[in-house]
C-alpha cells in the first residue's frame, strides 16, 4: 500500500485549505507535512478524516496494487504520450491478468489495450471491445478520467469504421462531462489530467473537423491551448498549432492560419516530431504558404 503524497497537497491546493486548517481537529500540521512531502502513512483512520475533510475517496490518493504494476502502468502511459506505440505494446504485453487487483489496475489495462488496438493496430472493433468493458464493468462515476478517455476512445474507433452518427455522439458526451468536472472544480488539477485534458479537446477537434464542422473544432483547440499556455505545458502544442491553422485554411482566414502553421511548424522542431513537421511541410505546399527557413545547425 502506497499513498500518494503529492496527490494529497494537489486535492488541499484546490480546496483553498492550509496544512494547518485540513489537520485541525484530526492530527498534527507535521503529520499533514509528512503525508505531502514524504508520503508517510498514518492510521487509516486519520487517512479517512483527512479524505472526508478533503472529499475525496480514499483510493483517489491511495494504491493498493503493487508498485511494479503502478511502475508499468506510467510507463505505458508516459511511451504513448511521447508516441512510441510500439514500445508501448511491448510493455503492455508483461502484464500478467493476475497482477489486475482493483479497479484501478482494470480501468488502466481495458483502456491502454483499447488505445493501442486503435491507434497502432487500427482494429476498431477490438478497441471498441475494450473500452466498452471499461465503460461497462469498472466505472462507478462518470466523472472518471479513464471513463472519459474510454467514451472519447469509442467515438474515435466509429470514426475509424466511418460511423461519423455515432462518433459524434460519444466524442460529445466525453467533451461534456469533461466540462462538468472543470465547472464543479473537481479535486484532480495535476500534469495527467491536464494532459488528459488537452489530449480529449484535441482529439475531439480532430473529428469535428473530419466531419467539417470547423467552427466547433476551433473552439475545441483554443480551450487546449489556453489549458497548455496557462499551465505553461508544451504538451501537443505543435499539434494544436497545426490543428488550429488547417481549421483556419478551411475557414479562408489566410493570414491566421499562415501564422499558425510557422509556429507549429517551429514547436513541432523543437519537440524533435518528425512525423508532424513533415505533415505541416506538406500541408502547407499544399495551400500554397511559403514554408519557414531554418538554419542547419538548429
């Protein structure tokens, strides 16, 4: 069993509460201190005045299954985020059924297999499969962060079988209840969930505008990237540069979307993202803008 310290002073953060003001009355503020800086755990029955006063569940901040599993699991995590999917499949491969405890570990497994058969196997059907187990047998809330990715990564797999009716319905249902937790001030607010975040908003944009709803795809990415510039994150900026400017292409805003494509074209450089460099490379021969100089030794 593992608590996750850092976790604990993100949800006291969002509350606007001091270690002194969530320890009153349950423990020391030194035991508040040790909890967040050296996730040491006290007696469960401080834990749960310290989860009610906070309120959250207990299973938000603690683990259970063990820390190889845990270590796997953000590894997997971390090789997507940086699109190594291959390796990432390797990884998955490891995991061994009897390691999956709790409902945490299956959220992650049903997910991280429904996401690879999509994106790197392009089998739709078998990731529909597998999110609809998550969905189905391992969610107890909606607002859940491996239920929305789950219901985005349903609605990207119709996409992928051209069902556009149906991934309409499930990348909606995934941006909305995403905006209910923002507009509830849910207690998450550390780097995976805003990188979830900004990863559902693009991926949503991305089949607003494949169904030519530009307009809604705009709105979609500009929500990312103040999410990213706000949070000072680089994560998918390139992307949503790029993203943004091929919407703006189709929306004839011309100096806008010439704009965008060079600060892309830039990020994409200086996150080493060949595939995307390449991609903005030839969409904007493609539309005719001029494309960026870059000295060799940059």
């Amino acid at each position: 069993m593992r608590i996750l310290g850092e976790k604990v002073r993100q949800f006291r953060k969002r509350k606007g509460m001091s270690q002194k003001e969530l320890a009153e009355g349950i423990c020391t503020q030194a035991t508040i201190s040790l909890i967040e800086k050296k996730s040491k755990i006290p007696s469960m029955k401080i834990m749960m005045k310290i989860c009610n006063r906070l309120g959250i569940r207990l299973s938000e901040v603690i683990i259970e299954n063990d820390d190889q599993l845990y270590r796997t699991f953000k590894k997997i995590d971390l090789l997507i985020r940086h699109t190594k999917l291959e390796e990432a499949q390797e990884v998955f491969k490891k995991i061994r059924p009897k390691q999956l405890r709790s409902n945490s570990d299956k959220k992650q497994y049903y997910y991280y297999e429904g996401y690879l058969q999509l994106v790197l196997n392009d089998n739709a059907d078998e990731a529909i499969f597998n999110f609809g187990m998550l969905l189905n047998q391992f969610v107890k809330s909606s607002h859940d962060m491996f239920a929305i990715l789950a219901t985005l990564g349903t609605g990207l797999a119709y996409e992928r079988k051209q069902s556009y009716d149906k991934a309409e319905i499930f990348v909606k249902q995934a941006v909305a209840t995403l905006h209910t937790m923002d507009a509830q001030a849910m207690p998450i607010g550390d780097d995976d969930y805003l990188q979830n975040e900004i990863l559902i908003y693009a991926s949503a944009a991305q089949l607003y505008a494949k169904i030519n709803f530009p307009e809604e795809a705009l709105e979609l990415i500009d929500l990312a990237l103040k999410k990213a510039q706000d949070s000072q994150s680089l994560y998918l900026l390139d992307r949503l540069y790029a993203q943004k400017a091929a919407n703006e292409v189709v929306l004839n805003n011309v100096q806008s979307a010439h704009d965008h494509y060079y600060v892309a074209y830039a990020l994409s450089l200086v996150t080493h993202n060949e595939p995307l460099t390449q991609k903005i490379i030839k969409e904007m021969a493609e539309y005719h803008i001029a494309p960026l100089k870059v000295a060799n030794e940059a």
